[in-house]
C-alpha cells in the first residue's frame, strides 16, 4: 500500500471546490471535506463491483472530484446496503494529476485494500490492480478507468437510474435543531462547541416555530427564513432545502414524515439521531 499525506494546496491550478454543487457539500460537509489537491477525473472512470470473481455491476464516478459512500442514504454519493456499513464509511478522491485515493472515514468494520485493513484518515493510493472491501461484505470493487461497455446497465454517480423507481421521491425543506442527545450534538453555526439544549427544549422550540410559521401570510417563506436563521443543518445555507427524498435514502423517520405529508403541509416535531425537525413538503419545482 502507498501512503500519501497531502499538505497545503501548493500547484493549484483552479478552485477545485466551484466544481462541486453546493448541495453535496451542505449534506457532506460534517463527514468530509473536498481537498485543495482533488481534481475532476476522466469521462468513463469507475468502480467493477465483483462478487464470487465475476462483475455484477458497475458505479461510475466520473463526474466529480470526490464520491462518498456509506450506508447514509440522501447524504453519501454512492449508497451501501450490508449491515456493517457506517453511514459515512470511506471517500474516493480523485487526484488532480490524475490519481485516485481512498481514505477510510473512521468506520466501524473498516476499508481493506488487497486484504489488508487500511489506517483511519490516511490517504491510501488506489490503483487498476488493487481490489477494495468495504466493511464485511463480500463484493469487491476495482478501479477501472476506461467506459463501461453498458452504461445503461451502470449506477450514476452511486445511484440506480431513475426508471427503477417504484415511488416517486418528495421534495422536502426542513428546520433543524440539534440537542444534547443528538448523534452529532455541534451545530453548523458553530462547529466547535456541543449545543446546550435539552431534547425536550428542541421539541418546545420546534413547536412554537411551527406555531409561527403556519400562521404567517406565506409560509413556506417564513419556513425557509427561519431556516436560514436558526437551523442547525447546513442545508440553512440553501434556506433549509435538503433536496429530494426517496424511499431508504433518508433517515427513517424523516423519510416516513415525509412521505406521509402532503405537497404544502408541514410535519413535526420528528425526532432522529440528528436531532429535532420540522418539516415541510415542497412542490417538486420549489
């Protein structure tokens, strides 16, 4: 294995970061963020995803300069299902010179490279030869940075294609108070220092948010400036849209909230790992 450690940013050509949308980095930003020294890799690079020494299927990450994969779903580029993924698992880099990098997230059952386990945070060269295991399952991912020869049959940037769909994904804005219980207790207004708040002070609060916005004259915009001002979630910076919702993408329960709302009608408090929420379901074009 090939350990690199990157410091500074120093032969930079471009901002590498306007090249990511700003969506990707609000939802990914409290697991990773974008090195000065990624770059965009080449049209047709991807992952073999093998299973029994035969190719089951193919996630193509060709588009961006990082893709993040766990079990998060509506949060992680590429999506994983066996029970010993973490939600943010490891990160696949794409060097500017052309590279491809591999940095293991801090996971529970860690990231294995030719079967040996690789460091946490470190920053492991992956190359054309090398074969990759997340966690304990059994499929195995190798590099291949030339097209697929079935595209229609390949996962875009981690996902399935669209027509695979059974229910059609919900677009959601939300209010986000984070608690001294939740998973990750450090707002986005102030990444150092762990809220204060009770679970029990977050639900009071979201109530009397709830309260204030369904009596405003327009409050879907109430909703998104109360977002902006006072919601723990990055997402605050895109007047608390976090985007489209589809079905085991989500945290659970604000998935089943979501689903069960209707265009234009808000639901809460739903409580979750990340903390207290108040939700809205927005018209797919909002």
């Amino acid at each position: 294995l090939q350990f690199l450690y990157f410091i500074g940013g120093g032969g930079v050509t471009m901002d590498i970061h306007k090249a990511i949308p700003q969506d990707k980095v609000d939802k990914q930003e409290e697991y990773f963020v974008c090195p000065d020294w990624a770059g965009l890799p080449a049209q047709g690079t991807h992952l073999e995803v093998r299973k029994d020494g035969k190719v089951i299927d193919v996630v193509l990450i060709d588009k961006l300069p990082y893709y993040l994969a766990g079990r998060l779903g509506g949060v992680v580029d590429i999506c994983l299902e066996h029970k010993s993924t973490s939600r943010a698992h490891c990160v696949f880099v794409h060097h500017r010179k052309g590279n491809l990098y591999l940095i293991d997230l801090n996971s529970n059952h860690g990231v294995f490279v030719n079967d040996e386990r690789i460091a946490p945070k470190k920053t492991i060269k992956v190359t054309e030869d090398d074969e990759i295991r997340i966690g304990a399952s059994t499929r195995l991912y190798k590099l291949n940075r030339k097209p697929p020869q079935k595209l229609e049959a390949a996962k875009v940037d981690g996902q399935r294609p669209a027509k695979r769909a059974k229910i059609d994904p919900v677009r959601v804005y939300h209010v986000l108070l984070k608690h001294v219980e939740s998973r990750n207790p450090k707002s986005y207004r102030d990444p150092v220092n762990p809220v204060k708040r009770t679970k029990e002070e977050a639900i009071s609060l979201i109530n009397q948010f709830k309260e204030k916005i369904e009596k405003a004259d327009d409050p879907f915009s109430e909703l998104k400036k109360t977002a902006r001002e006072l919601s723990d979630c990055s997402s605050a910076k895109n007047n608390g849209d976090i985007g489209f919702i589809t079905k085991g993408k989500m945290l659970k329960e604000v998935e089943q909230a979501a689903f069960q709302m209707k265009q234009g009608e808000f639901s809460g408090p739903v409580c979750s790992d990340s903390g207290v929420h108040l939700l809205y379901r927005a018209h797919n074009d909002a």
